[in-house]
C-alpha cells in the first residue's frame, strides 16, 4: 500500500469519527434526561 492510500483512509476515518462526535454532542443532555425519565418511571411502578 502506498502513503496516499493510508492517508485518505486515516482522513475518512477522521470524518466519521467527527461526525458521530458532533451527533452525540447534539442530543447528550435531552438523550440522558429521557433515559432517566424512563428508568425512574419503571423504578415507580415496579414499587407499587
């Protein structure tokens, strides 16, 4: 393999790996507040 071949690939992967940080960035706190709605709400009926 040639230099240019690694380095478009170590490029792509720095997309993608950019991408998938800028997802998780946008719905981190929203995402956490859901799952822990949910999580209380099982713990609440579970308990009754």
């Amino acid at each position: 393999m040639s230099d240019e071949e690694l380095e478009s690939r170590q490029e792509r992967r720095e997309k993608k790996l950019r991408r998938k940080r800028e997802r998780i960035a946008k719905h981190g706190k929203n995402l956490a507040r859901v799952y822990m709605d949910a999580i209380l709400k099982r713990l609440g009926r579970g308990r009754k």
